[in-house]
C-alpha cells in the first residue's frame, strides 16, 4: 500500500517518501521513483526499529528478545492521535461495534501504521550469533527463526552453557522468508551474573513509570538512559508500569493497540539503544497488564485481563514461567524479583489470610529462598509499595489496609531475615523509608521521567520517611568489599541528569 512505502537510498532520511506525505503528492512520487527502484533502494525489510532486550540472565543463560519491523527507525512525522475521553470506552463497549476502540481514536482517513510514533512490524527470519566480547571465536549461532503477525513479529533464543560475570556482545540478522542473503543486522550486549564467590564490586539501577506520552526528552526518549549509560550498571531492574494502556493519545483498547504502544516506546533511540547494550530484569505492574489497579478477570475495552498478561508475559518481554526469581550477583548480593498481577485476588475481596498479592505459591518460595540466602544483602525488588507510606485512595498494595494482613506477613518476614532491603515501583515520587514497627527499609526510585512526578506533595515528611523527593530520576546500589574486607552497600537517589539526591549506606 502506497501509504506504507518507503523508498532509501544510502543518503539521509530526506529520501523517504513518508507515509505522511499527502495521498496525492505519494501517489505522484512512487509513480516517478518506481521505474528507478532498483538504483534508489539499498535495502529491505525486515529491519530491527526495536532493537533487542534481554531478560533473567543468570551465571549461565539469558533470554533475548526481538522484532521485526518494517522500517528502520519510528514514523517521526504522522498523524497526532485524536484526544478523546476515556468515557468512550464504555460507550463502546455499550454501542459497538468493536471497531471504533482504534477509529473513534484516529483522524479520518488514517491509518495507525501512519500515526506519530508508529514502528509496525514485518514478517523475516531472524538469526542470533552470541558470543563473549574478550573471547569473540566462542560464538554460539542459532538457526534462523520466522517471525509472524500472531506474535507481533517477535521471536525469542534462550541461550545455556554462557560463563558467568562476562560480557557478551550479539549479532541480530534478519531476512525475508525464503530468501537466502540477510538484509539487516543489529549489534547489542548482555552481561551475565556473577558467580557467588566473585568478591568484585556491583553496580545496578532500579527504574519505574515510563510512557511516551510523558517522555521527557522529545522523540529520542527518557533523559535518564544518557547518565545511566555511562554509569556502566552490571544490571537495571525496571520495577514496572513500563508502559501506561489507559492513557490516552492513545487508549490501548485493543490487543492492537497495546502492540502499538510497546513498539512506539522501544523505538525511541535512547530508549532502545540502552536495552539493546544491558542486563536487564523486567517486573509488569497494572498499566503494562490492564489498566490501573487491575486483577483476574476484569476486561478493557476488548482486552481481558488474562490476554493483557499474555502479551507481556509471552510476546513484548522475555519469557520465564514462573515469572518470580532470584539471581546470585556473586559474594554479597542475591536479587528477588516478584510477580504482583498474575496470582492476586481482587481489590474487593475481605481482607484476611486468604487475601493475596504474591499467591502461596510464590510466598512459600519468597520466604524458603530468603532465609537459605547466604547473601549479605538481599535485595526484593516489588512492582508495588510494602512499607510505603501511600496514597489513602490507592488499594492495590502492602502499604495500605485494602491487603492488611498480607503486608503485616510480609513486613515481618523480610525484617527477620538479615540484610533484605525492599526496592519499589509504582510511585511517582522517591522515597527511603525505616518501618516504625520492624525496622524495615524500603527504597522508592521513583518515576523515570521529569515530566512524571505527581501523587505526593512535596514536603510532607511522615515518621517513615528518611528522605523524600517529589521529582523524576532513577537509584544506583554499589556493592563492594572494603579494604578490611567488609561487605558495603551505598544507595543512592539520582535525578534525570544523573546526579546523587541522597546518599544510604549499609549495614547501618
């Protein structure tokens, strides 16, 4: 379709002709190029516009992500999103037909491949090389793997046999289907986990709430990826709300929508760049599952609950099942990821013992890894508050009372056990606080963006509270051995720009 064209030449992006061309001014331009296609192309899709992401590396293998796309880079000059209301929603859902979740949303006439932002995928064959970056003979290839529309072009290598503590660099090709010569290509890097005896220094940074529409650093993404980059982290935990499905520009109210918004967030260069180059670990919280304070069975426009944790879970992020972990970063850390959407009941059910976030499954395997951790600092890392304190209104964490008595269990878990620090997602402010009751204490890293501070008023400083910041930025942990030998950890708050807000060091 002519919309969807684009002709390259080895000269800059002016040679497109872009989909937000007028229909006719295309029309006339194709008409011109097409007899000349064969001097002016140098290349063809499927290309990588999302870059790769990595996820659950351990000491000996990781998981890689990527996507075939159409085009190179995101469309940076389509159509602007209608701004309707979030109330049509419900009218759709009353009126139908299912249709109007993506038209009633876009200008008449356009399509959402046009749309400012948009990186549609492309069907191809993908190849993985993988190799250590001191150590490039060692590599390991995997043979080539078709991608398709019912998986939004994705496709995934879980790799074994790696060596721990390394950096490894990977070569992505792509191709068409059936044809022989690749046509793409596309470097990135991991590292993979210390062994637990390694006594070296760690580095890792802990971020939470991005969205494009609150980007904060036009279209090449969020400002924080610049400082992180050069802090040069072992690992990043994004403790979720990766993306937001029920904000609007636009409402992801379809499977296809949701889709859009992934693509659209991970094209933006610095963005795609800084996960395409780290070990990272990927938590979902409710706006990246559903919509706000979300659980079992609820829908959204034509989304259920379930399909939203499909998406994530199998298709946008790298896999494991079951999605709670813990990895050893060698001598004196072990980190604990937890599962917050997929086992919780819902908002409105009694508190009680059967109340659950976490599940009994995964609870009974939090507290058995914990207390056999031999780790001096253990470090659980949660998509939402446990010690807080929170909002009033929110009711879909620890630090409330809509789940009590399963914040009390879990408060007094983790302050049993020696060195466990708690690291939160989910607010839109930083924070360090001290639990008055067990001592507990929990870091917010607040929101990722400058644009994304809102929730908490600045200065009101309640007795949990050891620091607080009503601002965007991301925390940096470092760990190491002292000279004497002994175990030090120091957190740190940091803003956008990456310079320290605050400053804990442990133990205590």
């Amino acid at each position: 379709q002519l919309s969807y064209l684009m002709l390259f030449m080895k000269s800059p992006r002016k040679w497109r002709i872009h989909s937000s061309f007028p229909g006719v001014v295309r029309s006339l331009l194709v008409g011109l190029l097409i007899p000349f296609g064969a001097l002016l192309i140098h290349a063809k899709p499927p290309y990588f516009g999302n870059g790769m992401r990595n996820g659950w590396a351990d000491q000996d293998s990781v998981v890689i992500w990527t996507r075939t796309t159409r085009f190179e880079e995101m469309n940076q000059g389509g159509h602007a999103f209608l701004n309707v209301p979030a109330s049509l929603e419900g009218v759709i859902r009353k009126e139908g037909p299912a249709s109007r979740y993506v038209a009633d949303q876009l200008p008449q006439g356009a399509m959402l491949d046009e749309m400012l932002g948009a990186c549609p995928g492309f069907p191809g064959e993908v190849r993985l090389r993988c190799y250590p970056i001191d150590e490039p003979e060692e590599k390991i290839e995997t043979p080539w793997r078709e991608t398709h529309a019912d998986t939004d072009y994705a496709v995934q290598f879980k790799l074994d046999g790696l060596k721990a503590g390394i950096s490894y660099g990977v070569e992505l090709e792509a191709r068409p289907i059936g044809e022989q010569s690749h046509t793409s290509a596309f470097k990135g890097a991991f590292k993979t986990a210390h062994a637990p005896e390694h006594g070296g220094p760690l580095r890792f940074c802990v971020t939470t709430c991005h969205d494009f529409l609150r980007r904060d650093d036009g279209l090449e993404g969020h400002l924080i990826y610049q400082p992180m980059q050069l802090m040069h982290p072992d690992f990043v935990v994004h403790a979720g709300d990766i993306e937001y499905y029920d904000k609007p520009k636009p409402w992801a109210w379809t499977v296809e929508l949701m889709r859009f918004k992934w693509a659209r967030l991970f094209s933006m260069p610095r963005n795609r760049t800084f996960y395409s180059q780290h070990t990272t670990y990927f938590i979902k919280d409710d706006h990246d599952t559903l919509k706000n304070d979300c659980w079992p069975g609820q829908e959204y426009g034509a989304v259920t609950f379930e399909e939203g944790v499909h998406l994530f879970n199998q298709e946008q992020f790298p896999t494991r099942d079951p999605r709670y972990h813990s990895i050893r970063w060698g001598q004196d850390v072990e980190i604990w990821l937890l599962e917050g959407r997929d086992y919780r009941s819902s908002n409105r059910m009694e508190d009680g013992p059967e109340k659950s976030i976490l599940g009994s499954t995964q609870k009974a395997w939090l507290q058995s890894s914990l207390r056999a951790s031999s780790a001096t600092f253990k470090l659980v890392f949660t998509p939402t508050p446990v010690v807080g304190p929170d909002r009033p209104n929110k009711k879909d964490n620890h630090a409330n009372e809509v789940f009590s008595h399963e914040g009390k269990e879990l408060r007094t878990l983790f302050s049993s056990v020696d060195g466990t620090i708690l690291f939160c997602g989910d607010r839109h402010w930083q924070y360090a606080s001290e639990d008055p009751t067990t001592g507990l204490w929990e870091f917010g890293c607040g929101p990722g963006s400058a644009r994304h501070q809102l929730g908490w008023k600045e200065g009101d400083q309640r007795p949990q509270h050891r620091f607080l910041r009503v601002a965007g930025g991301y925390l940096s942990g470092d760990a190491w051995r002292d000279e004497l030998g002994q175990p030090r950890l120091v957190l740190r708050h940091r803003d956008v720009y990456g310079e320290p807000v605050s400053e804990f060091a442990f133990p205590r």
